[in-house]
C-alpha cells in the first residue's frame, strides 16, 4: 500500500469543525480544573455559599485564586471592603495578561473584547498565547472559545464541589492546601531569572513582616507592592549598569514547549 | 479551619458584584486601551514582578501565618515539607493538575504521619 497516512498530531483535520478542534486544544486544561475546582467548590460551600452562588461566583469571577480567596477570608470573618480589596490586588495581574494579548486583538470591537475579558484566566490565557504566537491561524473566536470551554469545566466542578461539601464532612485544611499548591505552582512558572527568584524571597519576608505589623491581610497588599517596585527598580538598574549581570540571566526550565508562554511579558 | 461565617446569602450576593466588579477592570481597561494604542513600557516592566510577589506572599500566608493572631507559625511541617515537593513536582511536569493533586495527597499523608 503506497497510501500516506497523516500523522494526526501533525497535520490538523482541515474538515474538523471548530468545536471539535478547539475542544482538543482545552482539553489538558479543562481536565485540570477539575480537581481546583472540587477542592474549590467544597470550601466556597464550607464558607457558606450555596450551590446556586458557588455556580455564579464560578461564571463571574472565574480566578481559582480569587474564589479560594473569598473562601478564605469568609471563613475568618473579614470584612467585606477587605475582601474585594484583597481581590482587587489578587485579580491585578490580569492587568499583564490581557495586555500581552491585545497585540492579537487589534481591530475587535467593543462588545467582543468585552465578552474575551470576562473568560479572561490564567491558564486560558497561557493556551491561547502560546497559539497566538506560535499559529498563525489561530484566530480571536477560536481563542474565545477555549476560554468558554475552560470556564464551563471551572464552574461545574464547582457545583459538584459544593454539591460533594454539603454531602461530606471533609478536612478542610488539607482541601485548602490545594491553594497553596496552585500558587506554588504558579510560582515556579513564573521564575524566569535569578532576579525573579531574589524578588521571591524579598516579598516572603516582607509578607511576613507586615502581615504580622498589619495584623491583617493588608500587609500581602504593602508586601506585593513593595517587592514588585524593587523587582522593577532592581531590573531597570542592573540593565543599565551591568547588563551581563547573572542575576538578569534566564533560568533553564524543562518542558521548553511552554517558553513561547514565559516570554508573553517581553514585548 | 471551621465555617463560622454567618453571612446571608443576599451578601454573599454583593460580594459577588464586587468581586466580578475588581475581576473584570484589569481584565478589560488594559485590552480596551491596549488594542488601540502601545503598551507603556514601564507598566509591563513593572507588572511582570506583581503576580511572584503576590503568589509568594499568600503561600508564606497559608504556611506560616496564623489566620486568626497574625503571628508568625514555624512549625507547620506537614504543609513546609508538602511545599517542598510541590515545587519540585511543578518544576519538573510544568503541569498545575499534577501539582495540584500532589500537594493534596502530600498534606493529606504528611499530617497523618508527623
């Protein structure tokens, strides 16, 4: 037989329709919100919300780290000025995101960019850059649709999470955790150079130091302020006065597929 | 942790609003001006460094702070050590459901254990 077969990783299906193709390109993703989201969904129920909130903080807010947050705080009785604040900060760096995007959305309306920003996330947005930038085809609906794909698998595990919370009596500090881990991970995606790690341990002791002056969450605000305008006066300074400085220089990571991604602030 | 809120759901409503209210603006005001005109460079210089410190900050908060005296915890080992393999996990598969499900086992089995 002197028939070719296509490589199907290769060579995309020109006849799959969209939903198909861009549902293959969600998929890793949306698999992985599942287990956040449970572990989300369980506390959002702990701290109070119901089935029917937890959907709709899941639809409008769409931030692990933000509905984490809310759990949290709500747990711990914080005001609620203190809470959106918090959240105010937490949420701040979509700010980087979808500006790094906006090159790709030159030209839309309105009303689209209106719709694109509130499925805005993190790791959409990290999918959807790495298409931008590595597919010229990609187009804007393609990349909204994986960001409705994402955001309809972050809500239902959310309702199931807290269906789960109200039929189970779960610990609760280790379902938290899965927070922690979250941010962690998010971390250690965002190390990029010896710099980047200096600034990470200047803002765990500056956390440290005004979360315990503050004796409130204030003191993450003050320490994330303060840490990321040393982070950028230190940068600014070592690239005008010694540019071959080993603090500027990048970090090896592995997975190199996802450097197109880490690159997403350099423009 | 215990649950000892006591808001009504009418509350938790607004905070709702507010919270898509603080969630939505830096996700749209930066892609409505930027779409139309160029970035600052010193804003996106500056804001690479906002999501590391502030990650890093809530993590020292989940690890080492109490979240009812603010004082200073140096004894979560379960939680420090769980850290630990998290990192090394995300470094390693680059992969935030692996890391995810790894924190949990970790803290799960560590405070069984220590």
């Amino acid at each position: 037989m002197n028939k070719r077969r296509p490589n199907p990783k290769q060579v995309p299906d020109p006849t799959e329709p969209m939903w198909r193709s861009t549902l293959r390109v969600a998929m890793p993703l949306n698999l992985s919100y599942i287990p956040i989201g449970l572990a989300c969904g369980i506390l959002l129920h702990a701290a109070g919300f119901n089935t029917f909130l937890t959907g709709l903080v899941s639809l409008l807010v769409f931030s692990g780290g933000g509905q984490f947050l809310i759990a949290t705080m709500l747990t711990i009785n914080s005001p609620l000025l203190s809470i959106v604040l918090m959240l105010f900060f937490l949420e701040l760096r979509y700010a980087l995101l979808s500006s790094s995007l906006s090159p790709y959305l030159k030209g839309q309306s309105n009303r689209f960019l209106f719709i694109f920003a509130v499925s805005l996330n993190d790791e959409n947005y990290a999918i959807n850059y790495l298409k931008f930038a590595t597919d010229k085809k990609w187009t804007v609906r393609e990349a909204l649709m994986v960001e409705h794909y994402s955001l309809l698998f972050w809500a239902t595990s959310n309702v199931i999470g807290s269906l789960i919370g109200s039929a189970l009596k779960i610990d609760l500090s280790v379902v938290h955790f899965a927070l922690t881990s979250l941010f962690l991970y998010m971390i250690v995606m965002q190390l990029k150079s010896h710099l980047t790690v200096l600034i990470c341990l200047v803002s765990a002791v500056l956390a440290a130091f005004f979360m315990i002056i503050t004796k409130s969450t204030l003191g993450l605000v003050i320490a994330t302020i303060v840490s990321s305008l040393i982070g950028f006066g230190l940068e600014e300074l070592l690239q005008k006065k010694m540019p071959d400085s080993h603090w500027l220089r990048r970090l090896h990571s592995p997975g190199s597929k996802k450097s197109v991604v880490e690159h997403s602030d350099a423009n | 942790m215990n649950a000892v809120n006591n808001w009504n759901s009418t509350q938790h409503f607004w905070l709702i609003i507010l919270g898509f209210v603080v969630a939505f603006i830096p996700r749209f005001v930066p892609l409505m001006l930027f779409t139309k005109r160029a970035i600052p460079e010193w804003f996106n210089e500056w804001m690479k460094f906002v999501p590391v410190s502030l990650f890093t900050a809530l993590v020292v908060k989940d690890i080492f702070i109490d979240s009812s005296s603010y004082g200073l915890v140096l004894t979560n080992y379960p939680l420090m050590i769980a850290a630990v393999i998290v990192i090394y996990i995300a470094y390693r598969t680059r992969s935030m459901a692996v890391s995810v499900v790894v924190g949990l086992a970790g803290v799960f089995l560590l405070s069984m254990f220590l």
